[in-house]
C-alpha cells in the first residue's frame, strides 16, 4: 500500500506460515498505545463534524474507501468499494468512524459500489502524478547514513520537483491550462496533480506509462551498457569535402537542438547550458576541475585543457546547438550530457500511480492519519507560499493536550515551535498532539475522572 494511495489493483495473497524461530508478534496494544488510538480516533470524528470534506465532482460516479484506526497490531483494516448516492450519508460515516485515511476513486464508474472491478464498469479516470518524499535521492542518502532527513527539508525538496514536473511537463510539453490541472498537498509527504483534461481521461494504462517515460526521461542505451545512448539527441550532418590527392572525404559537423526547441531536446540542451555554466564557467577553477574529473572518462590532463579554452562564446554556441567545437570540448560535452545532464532533465512522478487507471487516492478536505494534517487543494500560484506545517494544520492551536513522548523531539505547527524531551510529560497545543502521536511519537495522558 502507498503512503498516499492504496492501489485498487492490489490483492494480498494468503499469509506466510511463520518461520520456526520467528519471535511471535504481540497480539494486544500496550494499554497506553490503545488508548492514544482511540484518543486519536475520537479528536478525527470531532473534526470530521465541524469540518465535513467538499464532495468532489461527479461523486455518485466514484468509489470511496478508508483506513481504520486499528484495535491490534498488524496492517490496518481497509474498507473500501463504498458508493455514496447522499453526501450526508458520507458525512455522517465519517463524523461516526473518525477514519485514519479518507480515499476516493480517480476513476468514474457506472456501479461504482461493485465489489469486483470489472462490475464497475469503468468510466474513464484522471490522468495523476504523485509525487513524495520516497523519490527524494538525498532523503535516501540520509537514511542510508543513519539519520533522517527534517520533514520540512523533504517538503521543499518535494516541492521544488512538483513545480518542475507541473512547469516543464504538464503546463510546457503537454500545453496544459491551469483549468486542466488542479494539485493538492497530501497532508504527508507530498503532491498530487490531478489532469482532468477530457481526452487524457480515457487513456488506458498502457497510454499513461508513455507519458510516465516522457517525464522521466527513458532514454535508450547503448548496446550492452547502461550508458545513454546519445543519437537520438546528436545529430551529424555532412558540412564540406575535403580533395586529396585525387580522394574525396566528406566532412561533418554534429549537433544538438537549440536550448530554445521545445520538448526534451530544448530541455536536454538548456540543461547542459546550465550545468556548464554553474559548475565550470562560474565556479572556482579548483572547483570546477574537480566537477570535470569527477566525470568517468575524464583526467585531469582533459580537464586542464578544457579549462583553458572553454568560454562564454563556446557555451553560447552550444546554447545555439553547436557542441563540435573541437575535439575536446566535444569529448567533455558527451560526458557531461551522459553521466550529469540526462539524470538532471529528467522529470520525477510516481509510475505505479500515474500507469494505474483505478487508483484510489487521498480525499482534499480530509485529513491524514499520519500527521493529522489536512489534505490542502491548490492552484499553481498559490504552491509557491504554501507551508503545509501552517496553512494544512487542521486542529486548533488554541487548545492543548499533555502527551508523553517517546523520543526527544521539536516540531513548528501554525509558527509555534514546541520542544519535548522523551519521557516527560508535557502540554502541548493540539495540532502538535496529533502529529506526533499519529507518527506513535509517544502516547496521550488524559485527566483523571
């Protein structure tokens, strides 16, 4: 199950046995763990009363599905193939239930309510893109070395590479309107587009992968190695003849688009450009001597050379397409596109939710059962100021809760930083109650009766 959308597709199989030596999983929460839940689950419904989520269009036409809270260890319960002809009745589950997780279908169905998908009878789907903190590399590397990452950190890494996706693909390359598109914040991790474009809603999986590869850049590779392959960018054309001796050799030029040519030409080009100039025209000559050595294929003798005739005329012609500027600028410019200009231009976005053409996805207006943040609808202009960690926060910052932490731990909610130490007992606004023990950040302390 994705963090921001269980897949309809999925179907999980019958249980391992357990191995013999497998320490047995507790089958009881700790009394202050299940306590905390269901404190959880109450503080959900009473939000779900004041704050009823909008229904979203055509909602007679979608499926719906929750996230329980849990009563013992082990995945949470999911419900789901839920059709609602009343948005009162839906209102009144959630207000009732106080679910964890509220999805609903990016698909339209005729019987949406069907428990087996092919009863459905499939409408069409918007086309999204999900985009997370699991496709942030650095988050990855932090991980790998022991720490995580700050979650306001991942946020506006996440950020800056939803805009890309939304600017450079779905609004530049694909033409999109703003009318055509409209974004949430995921109340977690990150961002969903949503392309509700009539003509892209009805293409099938097969169709939304293409575009999936578009984004992110599939480019070939060479036979036998995973080294792009660069034909498909470079281009070599026949310029003049040479005569000797009675022999005729023909003499060519290559070439790439102009960093004004539209698609992933341009890109690739703008790209290189702009890679050019930060890491050798406008860095420190140590600095970028080491950026070019650090290229496979490239020594330090190359790099030298390079350095010593490479300018600001030679990367304005490679701006205009012109990469054969002599045998060692081209050799150097093959290096940069292969090994740091492809992964660069690429796009980043979920395949399995974009490729998926019956995804549940989280509902705008609910909340998020591992923050208690509120999924947050957007348009472009307004992505650039938003701040999840004030403008999602959903419970009120005037009211408190005394929680016991687990761990030593600070967080900023509604621009109010609070600091606990693990252990200790400590009053804290609600919205901070919530994010922490919805993340089992510690257990609630209710007063006595």
């Amino acid at each position: 199950m994705s963090p921001d959308g269980p897949s309809v597709t999925s179907v999980a199989g019958p249980a391992a046995a357990p191995k013999p030596d497998k320490i047995p999983q507790p089958t009881e929460f700790p009394p202050a763990v299940a306590k905390t839940i269901d404190w959880l689950q109450v503080e959900f419904a009473k939000w779900y009363r004041k704050n009823p989520p909008p229904m979203p269009d055509r909602f007679t036409r979608r499926e719906f599905g929750y996230i329980l809270w849990p009563e013992r260890p082990g995945p949470p319960p999911f419900l789901r193939h839920r059709a609602y002809e009343d948005a009162d009745k839906f209102h009144w589950y959630l207000q009732k239930a106080g679910p964890h997780s509220v999805y609903y279908s990016t698909a339209y169905y005729r019987r949406p309510g069907e428990m087996k998908m092919v009863d459905k009878q499939w409408l069409g789907a918007e086309l999204i893109f999900d985009l997370d903190a699991d496709h942030l590399v650095e988050a990855e590397k932090a991980k790998a070395e022991g720490h995580e990452m700050p979650l306001a950190e991942q946020l506006a890494l996440v950020k800056t590479q939803f805009k890309r996706l939304l600017d450079d693909f779905l609004f530049g390359d694909f033409g999109l309107s703003e009318d055509d598109v409209w974004i949430t914040f995921s109340g977690g991790r990150g961002y969903h587009a949503h392309v509700t474009e009539s003509r892209l809603m009805q293409l099938d999986s097969k169709a939304r992968r293409e575009v999936v590869d578009y984004i992110t850049g599939k480019v070939p590779t060479e036979r036998g190695t995973e080294t792009p392959d660069l034909s498909t960018f470079i281009h070599e054309a026949v310029v003049d003849a040479d005569s000797f001796q009675g022999r005729t050799k023909k003499v060519t030029r290559e070439s790439m688009a102009p960093a004004t040519a539209p698609g992933w030409p341009g890109r690739l080009t703008r790209t290189l450009v702009g890679e050019l100039r930060k890491n050798v025209l406008e860095a420190d000559a140590k600095d970028a001597r080491k950026w070019l050595t650090s290229l496979e294929g490239v020594g330090d003798t190359r790099a030298k050379t390079f350095l010593a005739k490479f300018d600001e005329r030679m990367l304005e012609r490679i701006a205009r397409g012109n990469i054969d500027q002599g045998q060692t600028v081209r050799s150097i410019v093959y290096h940069v596109l292969q090994q740091q200009t492809i992964p660069m231009a690429k796009g980043e976005t979920d395949e399995p939710v974009t490729a998926d053409i019956k995804r549940l996805i989280r509902l705008p207006g609910s909340l998020h059962g591992k923050s208690g943040l509120k999924v947050v609808t957007l348009r472009r202009e307004q992505l650039d100021a938003f701040d999840p960690f004030v403008d999602a926060v959903a419970f009120p910052m005037d009211e408190t809760r005394t929680i016991t932490p687990r761990n030593d731990q600070e967080m900023t909610l509604g621009g109010q930083r609070v600091a606990v130490k693990k252990g200790e007992a400590a009053q804290v606004p609600l919205p901070h109650a919530v994010f922490w023990l919805a993340r089992q950040g510690g257990t609630i302390v209710l007063p006595k009766v």
